[in-house]
C-alpha cells in the first residue's frame, strides 16, 4: 500500500524506492475502482507510457520537483492530445494541441498526468455537475456533491485516484471542494502563480481578476510542494520543513460569520458548520490571540460581484444555446443585455469594494470564517428551479468565498471536525496581507 503523502511519494520515487510505473499502475486501478463518483471524465491512454518515460529520465537524472508523481488536471485546462470539453454540452470538445501554461508548468516538473477531472459548466459552480458527463461525488457520502467547480480534482484526490492535484479559485473553486471532501485548499493571491497573470492582472472591465490557480492536498506540506512546483521555486516547502510552524505564535486572528451576501439572501449555518467554526477557533486560540471582528460589507457587493463574475460568457462561443444547462444560459443572456458602462460601472465599483475588504480585514494578522455554510449539498440540490434560485443556494453555502478572490488576497481551508454521519467540516483563513506561507504554517498547526 502506497502512502497517501504526495510529499512522502516524491521522495520514495527519487531515491529509487519505487517506480513511476509501479505508482501510475497503482492510481490507474483506484480510477476504475471508483469511477462511479464521476471524478473522471477522461483517463489518459498514454499514462503508463508516460510513466516509463519518468523512470528513464530519472536514471539519466534528469528529474523535476515533481518527478513521476501521478496527477489530474481540470476539464478546464487544455492537456495536449486530451478534449477539454469545459464541462459544457454546447461548445466543441476538440483534443488540445497545446497545453495550459499551468498544465505546461507542472508537465516540465515531471508529473505524469492521468487525465481530465469533472467541472461544472465553465467552472461557474460550487457542484461539479453538468449535461456532459456523470456527475462528481463526495467520496464520503456519494449522494452529496464534491464541490465545484474543483470538485472532480478534490473527489480523486480524497478517494485515494491522485495524491495531489492543482485547482483553480475564482470565487471558491479550490476552497469549496476541499472543505467538502477534508482536504487543505489553499487559494492563492492573485500572480502568486504566474501562470495566472501571463495576460495581466485585471479583467476587460478593469476589476481584479477573480480566478486563481491553487494547491488541493491531503496537509499542508503536499500543498506546499505543489505550490512550490505551480511557481517553479522552492520557498514554501523549505518554509514548513523548517522551524517556522513551530516558533509561529501570538497572531491576532479576527473571526466572523458576517457574509457580503447578507444584503440580499438570508445567511445562516448551519449545526455542524457551527460546531466546526468553533473548533477551528479553539484550535487557533492554543497559540494565538482569536477575537470577534467588526465588520461592516458594502450592500451592493452581490449584484456588482455578479455582474463582474458572469461578464465573459457573453463571448463565449456557443454552438446551440439550447444545450447550455440553465445557470449559464440565462446568466448569458443577461451578460449580453448589459450595456458597456454598466459593465464598466459594475467592474469600478468592485475595485472599491475590493479595498474597503482589505482595509478592514487588515485590522488583524489573519481573518477567521466558517468555509462553508453547512454540510454538502446533495447531488441535483441546485439545478432544480430556476437560474436565480439555484444561484442563490450557491450563495447560501459558500457566502464566505468569492470576497477573497475580489480582494485578491490570499485564503485556505482546512479540515476540523467530523460530522455524526463522517463529512468532513472545515474553517477558512484569510490571510490581508496575502502571506501563504503564514496560512500554511496555521493549517501545518492545526493539523499537529
């Protein structure tokens, strides 16, 4: 049996203690093993190949930060030879001819990838759900989503498919399915990655660009080797393996259940998301100073930060919109409706939002909510109804997530308690000053 450590696998594959053949063939078996929890919606044909051509490099040593270790990517990030089908029925699902600059990346640290994990459609939700392929399940309860739009990426890695899988953040994508399935889901600030900012910082409306690119892992040290490869730079693994989490102490941590989204949905937690904040508070308070925050959110964050958030499907191009699922078919057509200077108008406002968050939050060394807002929806809770009510319910389970990605700032999850009925429940971090390693080290904390 193989370690579930991406970190403990890396260091087995370089001394030799196990083969990059060995490991793929491991994780090839565990896909079809648990290819009912639609994790999956493409396995690579060429892994083991791929895998042979590691272990060759290796004995010529030529090796990556990642060599051999066995990873997924996204179905919203092209992979060379494999269709990205962006999780829609009404775009065409061509095979890549090039790869993602992110996918690129990790590629020339040596990951062999396995293939291509379940989104929602264009990563717009917090389920991973859609009209192309089988839904993604919550390995520890099937009949409960993973989360999205990651959820494909968090549901292989908790049940044991990957050891250790890049997601992408732009309003809760890493931190959503990471809450749902006990995994640390760490979103970084917005350039921490480069690959995120190859084409700037902001979006045609002038915001902050909400999408970033983030580390799901079993702990802390696996998501900062990840992070370390994602940048191609060895700063945040060092920083944990060294004497940092244990001398870290005295923070002045603010908590608070205020959500942005209070203005217009009725927010409330529910008993185990309760249970698992005060946990995750009192775990804080063995080393540092946990104190209520006083928070006051502009009123007309939902509506700007809906505004901005669905902006680009208006140019999305669409074969038939009548295969588009409701959320991004009636979110377009709004999109389409809106003039340019309230476009424009909305984008502005969001930029002022942005730092009256970060003005606020940065009264304290870190900012302390609940990650999410109850337990895993169950699969088909959202697309019951109608686009704005299944928005809605998005709202109400992750009212805590998409004011880190306006802010730009840097947020993770991490896993607390159990449940009765054994779901994972975590907490979030946000980090003002948009320092991930001080987030690793709490997270390295509080899993000691």
């Amino acid at each position: 049996m193989f370690p579930s450590s991406a970190l403990k696998l890396r260091d087995d594959l370089a001394r030799g203690e196990i083969s990059s053949r060995e490991l793929t063939e491991h994780y090839l078996n565990r896909i079809e093993q648990h290819k009912d929890l639609g994790a999956f919606v493409h396995v690579a044909e060429d892994a083991m190949a791929a895998a042979r051509a590691a272990d060759e490099a290796q004995a010529r040593g030529k090796t990556g930060r990642l060599h051999g270790l066995p990873t997924a990517f996204k179905d919203l990030n092209d992979v060379a030879g494999m269709p990205t089908t962006y999780g829609s029925a009404a775009v065409d699902h061509p095979e890549a001819t090039r790869d993602h600059p992110l996918v690129g990346r990790l590629r020339s640290e040596g990951v062999v990838i396995l293939g291509k994990t379940q989104v929602p459609e264009f990563g717009l939700s917090s389920h991973s759900e859609n009209l192309v392929s089988a839904p993604s399940r919550n390995p520890f309860d099937p009949q409960r989503s993973s989360g999205g739009s990651s959820g494909g990426q968090a549901a292989a890695i908790a049940a044991g498919m990957i050891p250790v899988g890049a997601g992408s953040d732009g309003g809760g994508s890493v931190r959503i399915p990471a809450a749902a399935c006990g995994l640390i889901g760490l979103k970084p600030s917005l350039g921490r990655v480069p690959s995120d900012v190859l084409d700037g910082y902001v979006d045609p409306l002038g915001a902050p660009k909400l999408a970033v690119s983030g580390p799901l892992a079993h702990d802390a040290l696996d998501a900062a080797l990840l992070l370390d490869a994602m940048r191609g730079k060895d700063h945040y693994l060092p920083l944990l393996q060294g004497s940092y989490p244990q001398r870290l102490d005295g923070l002045n941590i603010g908590f608070s259940t205020l959500s942005p989204f209070e203005s217009v949905y009725d927010i409330s937690l529910s008993p185990e998301a309760r249970t698992a904040f005060e946990r995750g508070l009192e775990l804080l308070g063995q080393r540092h100073r946990v104190q209520p925050a006083r928070l006051d959110y502009a009123s007309d964050y939902p509506e700007s930060f809906a505004t901005v958030w669905t902006n680009g499907l208006k140019d999305v191009p669409v074969n038939d919109e009548s295969l588009l699922g409701e959320l991004a078919r009636d979110y377009r057509r709004r999109a389409a409706g809106r003039s340019l200077e309230q476009n424009l108008q909305a984008g502005s406002r969001l930029k002022q939002i942005a730092a009256d968050f970060v003005r606020q939050w940065s009264a304290y060394d870190v900012i302390a909510t609940p990650a999410m807002a109850s337990i895993p929806p169950l699969i088909g809770h959202y697309t019951q109804s109608t686009a704005d009510r299944d928005y809605m319910l998005q709202c109400q389970y992750t009212p805590y997530t998409s004011m880190v990605n306006v802010a730009s700032v840097a947020a993770i999850t991490i896993p607390v308690t159990t449940t009765s009925g054994g779901l994972p429940m975590s907490i979030q971090l946000i980090s003002p000053r948009s320092d991930e390693g001080l987030l690793l080290a709490l997270a390295a904390q509080m899993q000691m």
